[in-house]
C-alpha cells in the first residue's frame, strides 16, 4: 500500500509543477495581502471560419421542340452561401474532371460537353466565373472575391436578395444523339 501513496503523490507533484511551468499565463499574487488580492488570466477566442452553400436545385433541360439548330437549352440552379466571413471564392468541379452529360438511355456512353457560368443577382456573368470549355478546369477557383449573400446561418431557406447567384448549365448537344444524358457537378466554396 505505501506503493500507491507514493506513486500518487508523485502523480500530483508532476501535475502542479507542470502547471507552473510557464504552460499558463495566468499569475496570481504569491502571498496574501491586508486589503486586497489581483491577479490576471489571458483569454484566446478561437472563432473558426464557417461557410455554408445553399439553395442549389437539380437542373433539368427539357428540348421539347425537335427541332436541330444552333441554339441549345440550358438551365440554372441558386446557389447562395452564407458565412461568418464578408467574402468567399467559389470552384466547379466533375468526379471524372470533364464537364460531360453521359448518355445513360441507350447505353452507348456518348457524351456531350457542358459548361458552367456563375451570374451575380442581375443575371450577368462574373467575370473568372466560367467552368468547361474555354473557362476554367474541374476544381479550379474563381479569381474572384465574391460577397457572401448572408452572415445568418439560421435564415439559410430564402437563396434570393443582391448577392445571390445563379449557375446556368450549358450542354452543347446540337449533334448529341438523342437520350437521356446525366451528370453531376460539384460546387465548394471557400471562405477569404
């Protein structure tokens, strides 16, 4: 039993000299005084980054009037973010790093390339903000420093307002084979 009382006793020697060992900043007086005592402690607040997109919608492009010309469809999806930072920067990305549709209807595995452009609030381009064929590769950032819609992450439901954005999605099938053609694209937002 004197084994135990030894090895706690030693346990707790270590524990307040390394606490005393410049670990902490805090000081407090080394003896008592007849009216009064003061002492100080530093306070570090870690207030992380935090960023959050949403308002994004699938994109469905319907060319219902058969018709070959050189005007394809396109669609678009909100996208808004929301972040305890003033700016974000934005990137658009593949799995496979290809901007393609995939064929999935018949099988054959025909592709039709596609771009992506971020349009601010009133619907015009940002400039950098061009992803697939002559813009920007699959993860590449914008260049720009664009302003985050709102620092309220609890009222994230409404993706409208002057920094909102679009993301209009452009295939180029005016030769594509008819069928159905899928893919998915990656949006991420990075807090500046």
């Amino acid at each position: 039993m004197e084994f135990k009382k030894v090895a706690i006793a030693i346990a707790v020697a270590l524990s307040a000299g390394m606490a005393s060992s410049g670990l902490q900043a805090a000081t407090n007086p080394g003896s008592p005084s007849d009216s009064s005592s003061t002492g100080d402690f530093d306070i570090t607040l870690y207030n992380n980054s935090k960023i959050q997109i949403y308002g994004l919608e699938d994109v469905e492009i319907n060319d219902t009037d058969g018709l070959p010309g050189a005007t394809n469809a396109t669609g678009s999806t909100p996208v808004c973010v929301a972040a305890n930072a003033a700016q974000f920067n934005i990137s658009m990305g593949t799995a496979s790093g290809t901007f393609e549709l995939t064929n999935t209807d018949s099988g054959s595995g025909t592709t039709v390339p596609y771009t992506l452009q971020l349009k601010d609030a009133g619907g015009t381009d940002t400039s950098d903000g061009l992803w697939g064929v002559g813009g920007n590769n699959s993860g590449e950032l914008s260049g720009d420093d664009l302003t985050v819609t709102t620092n309220d992450f609890n009222n994230v439901s409404a993706c409208s307002g002057a920094n909102s954005y679009s993301i209009v999605v452009a295939p180029d099938y005016t030769n594509a084979d008819p069928g159905i053609y899928t893919g998915t694209a990656t949006v991420t937002v990075s807090p500046i």
